[in-house]
C-alpha cells in the first residue's frame, strides 16, 4: 500500500471509480472500522469479521484476501526459554507459564491474537485470554517488543522480520518459535489470514465500485512487490520505513522472507508454502475452503460464533 500510495495508484484508481479517498495508517484498524471511522477495512480478519458482527450487530461481507496470520512468537536465541534449550514449542509454553514469565502481544484487538488463541488453546492446551489466562501479558507497539526483550523485561514476543525483529532473526540472535499461518497450516487446519479487505453489506450494496478499485489498487502494490520487490525496497528509505529499518540488506531479508515460496534458505523461513502475501487478492474456491475449514476450527475451540456462516458474507469481485 505504500508502494500504492507513492505512485498514485490509489487516486487513480479510486478517482476512477468516482470516489475521494483518505487513508489511515495505523494498528488500530478494527477498532476504527468497528466504530464507523473507515469504510473499506484493509486489515479485519474473517475471524475478526465474525467477531465483529456477532458483538455490533453488524452484517459484514469479506471482499479480498490479502495476508495471511505471519506474526508469531520470538524468542532471544540463547533464553533458558529457546525451544532449542527446553526441548520443543510445548516445553517453551510450559515453562514461562510456571516461571509466570512475561510475554509481549501488540494489543488485544491485534489481527494475531485469534489464531494464536486457537493454537495456544487446540494445540498447546494454553488459554492466552486478557483475564484468567495462562500468560503475563504486556502491550506494546511493534517496534518496542523487541527492545523489551532485550532489555529482559519479557522473555517473548509477538514479532515477525516484518514487525521490528528483522535484524535479529537475519543474524540469529532471535529465533522463531511459530509463525500463525504457517504453524495452521502445517497442521491442516486451513488458511488463517491477517487481514482480508472486510467492509459491512450495506456499504457493498452502495458502493461496490469503491471497494473494487481499492483492492484493484493492493492487487496492482501487490503485483509490484512480487515482480520488483527485493530489487526495488532496499535502499528506498519509504519502503524500508514500512519494514521499520534503515540496513538494505536487512530490508533484503525481510522481503525475501516474505515471498514464502521462493526463499526457503533465510533465516527463520516458513517450513510451509503458505503465502504471506497473497499474490492473487482476489477470492478462490480454493482460498475460500481453507478458509471455512479455518473458521470451523475456530468454531470448535470456541473463537468464533457458531453462526458466524450467518453473520459473514464473501465476495467475489
């Protein structure tokens, strides 16, 4: 998007399509979509997208899918808590449950937080709930989690090469306990996105030629980022700001960690095959299935409403 936005993409094509347009960078999007701030949601999950409309009495339709769940847990390479020290993920999660050690999460309405609730909970036996759960959590921007780490006020964080850990997990003084979509898929438990383009039925019933050419405008960024990216981004200092570093090669790695596909050799890559990036926003059959199959799970353990088939709808543009 900010390739979009730097290039006109964006004006272009909304005022295409007869629109003006503001754009909100923030984490705080579901919260903002959620109170009526924005319209055309860039980063509502389907979980969240079901969440939403069971909690605001709303009818909300899924227009795109757009990133999958690649925020996970990351540790200090040489922490008693490395999987590599206690044996494996469980044995990581058992111990800071019994030291009662803090971990670090971007924020409850944070887009991860559903998918590794399902993990913690069908996977790990870990509840990681605001009240009554198993962790000590602290909140913090992306950016701060991992100088918290190192400063050794919490011993894990939500983070990702993406979200401020680039640095570390290239060099290897952090590593990766799971990753969201691909620790789901590994497991075949569907597709589990980040964000999808999520906006309510009424405004799709109005304004469909809006949300079109905004996702037109992510599939026109996302093209770009596929073709040129890791030629393009390091060294362009409003790019590498989106990535929060100012080292080309650090810029580098954290592109390439992101075409899942195509890098599998880097530090901290997916085992899987899963897309972070789709490189096609546009809804699938295919995609949709895993999605559902996702949605159903997270039915199972309790994180989505049973009726979320009810209160979600799904597009194909």
């Amino acid at each position: 998007m900010a390739y979009a936005e730097e290039e006109g993409i964006i004006e272009e094509e909304m005022s295409a399509a007869g629109y003006e347009y503001n754009v909100q960078w923030t984490f705080e999007g579901p919260a903002l979509f959620a109170s009526g701030q924005t319209q055309i949601a860039f980063d509502v999950s389907t979980i969240e997208a079901a969440r939403l409309a069971n909690q605001r009495d709303m009818n909300l339709t899924v227009a795109a899918k757009m990133m999958t769940d690649n925020i996970g847990m990351v540790l200090p390479a040489d922490s008693e808590y490395a999987p590599s020290q206690t044996g494996g993920q469980q044995e990581t999660l058992d111990k800071i449950v019994e030291d009662d050690a803090r971990i670090g999460i971007l924020g409850w309405s944070a887009g991860h937080i559903p998918i590794d609730q399902i993990l913690m909970s069908e996977i790990w036996g870990k509840a990681l709930q605001p009240e009554d759960g198993d962790f000590n959590v602290v909140e913090a921007n992306p950016g701060a989690l991992p100088e918290l780490m190192k400063e050794g006020e919490i011993v894990m964080a939500a983070n990702s090469p993406a979200h401020g850990s680039g640095e570390e997990l290239m060099s290897g003084e952090f590593v990766d306990l799971f990753y969201g979509s691909d620790e789901i898929s590994k497991r075949d438990l569907g597709i589990a996105p980040l964000i999808n383009t999520v906006v309510t039925d009424e405004f799709m019933e109005n304004h469909r030629p809006a949300v079109e050419a905004a996702v037109r405008a992510w599939n026109r960024g996302t093209d770009w980022f596929y073709e040129s990216g890791v030629d393009d981004i390091p060294g362009n200092s409003t790019y590498m700001e989106q990535f929060g570093v100012e080292d080309p090669e650090v810029a580098e790695y954290i592109t390439k960690w992101h075409l899942t596909a195509d890098y599998k050799d880097i530090p901290s890559a997916y085992e899987t095959d899963t897309p972070i990036y789709h490189d096609d926003p546009y809804i699938d059959d295919e995609w949709l299935a895993m999605n559902e199959q996702f949605m159903n799970n997270a039915v199972e353990v309790g994180q989505a409403p049973e009726n979320w088939q009810d209160l979600v709808t799904y597009a194909k543009l």
